[in-house]
C-alpha cells in the first residue's frame, strides 16, 4: 500500500523553510528520501531505519516516529537547487521492495 | 561510470507489439527492481528480485513480466502492449537485505504505446 505524503505541492522563495510528511498504515522498517528534477532519475537523499539509524546527505535532515509510522523530511532556508519533486519510499521488512508515494512538488523562486 | 544502464531510452510501440526493456547494474547488487512513473501516481513497482533467481510481483505486475539474467541483468518484458502501458521506465537496483541500502536509479526508458 503506498504511503502518503503531504503536502503534494509546496512554493517557495529562496531561504524559507518546508516540511514534507510521509505516513505509513503499516509498521515500516525503514524509510527513504529521493528528489527528482523534471527529466530525471530519482536520487538519493536520506534513508531512516527502525532503531535510529540514518544514513544521508549532511545538508538534509529529516525524522522517523516509528510509533505513529510517519517521517517528516525537512528543507530548512531553501535554494533554487532544491525544486524537483520529492518522493518518501516505504520498506515493511529488511529486504523486501521500496514501495513510493505519490510525491510532494516544491517549487524555490528567487 | 558505474550505475545502472537501461536500454532502449525511448521506445514506440503499437498496441500489441511486444518489447522488452533491457537493464544492467554493475555495483554487484543483489536486488533489482522495476518501477513505472505516470503523472500524478509517484512511482509504481511492477516487478522486483530480491536476489539472483527470485522475482516477485509488486504493485502493478499485469500485463508484464520479467527476468533475472544474472546478477546483473533484469528485464521487463511486455507481452502486447496496451496504450495503458505508456509510461516512463525505471529500473534500480541495491544492495538488499537488511541495513541503510540505498537503491539507485537508471535514467529510465520512455515507452509510448499508440
């Protein structure tokens, strides 16, 4: 079942902050960040896991409340670069597939 | 570069032709994965293989199917193609098993089914 993401799309101007949330009706083992510019391959931005542990890109911070199956991916003072399209992808069990949302669209303007 | 390459990028198709959609990972992973975009619907998975000799069905599997070659090569077949199946491509691959694997993507292969 696909998680949920909100909002499904955010405006900007450069230097403001968003959160985008992702939330699971299933227990989840683990849950990833991807961002995708128009044209694209998605690409990796952080990967939070059931127990804490957090692998990611320093600039990208982001949160897993294991109890209530919701991560929150947070942009804090935005540039033009971080437009594209963010997808949260959900793993129920470790080796198992990543199954993505719908997407939250955040569009940074000068 | 090493990564995930996926051929062909674009693909014309009349409704009921079949193709298949070659893709090649040389990171030594094991999992591979295929997933179609469509606006609106984020990424959808088809099919997946945990590990060599293992494929199952993911969210959206009708009307495809596919093969694990080797460790390094999954393709997606379709069968006769229906307009419906018009999408963009991807196929990614990652490690697997437990622990922080990150999967990463090919450039995806547009497919246009008329």
């Amino acid at each position: 079942q696909q998680p949920v993401q909100s909002p499904q799309a955010v405006i900007l101007r450069e230097g403001e902050d968003a959160v985008i949330n992702c939330s699971s009706s299933k227990a989840l083992y683990s849950v990833h960040w991807y961002r995708q510019k128009h044209g694209e391959a998605p690409v990796f931005l952080m990967i939070l896991l059931k127990g804490g542990e957090q692998k990611g890109h320093e600039k990208i911070s982001a949160s897993f409340n294991e109890k209530k199956q919701q991560s929150s991916l947070y942009l804090t003072a935005s540039q033009l670069s971080y437009s594209g399209t963010y997808f949260c992808g959900t793993e129920v069990q470790a080796g198992t597939a990543l199954i993505f949302g719908k997407g939250t669209t955040l569009s940074v303007s000068s | 570069n090493a990564g995930v390459t996926q051929t062909p990028k674009f693909q014309v198709l009349k409704t009921g032709q079949s193709m298949t959609l070659q893709c090649a990972q040389d990171m030594n992973h094991n999992s591979m994965y295929w997933y179609r975009q469509d606006p609106g619907m984020g990424l959808r998975l088809i099919y997946y293989s945990a590990s060599e000799g293992t494929t199952d069905k993911g969210e959206v599997p009708n009307g495809y199917n596919v093969s694990r070659l080797n460790k390094r090569e999954f393709s997606l077949r379709l069968e006769s193609a229906a307009p419906s199946q018009t999408s963009v491509y991807f196929c990614a691959s990652r490690q697997g098993g437990s622990g922080a694997n990150v999967l990463t993507f090919g450039a995806g292969s547009r497919l246009t089914v008329l």
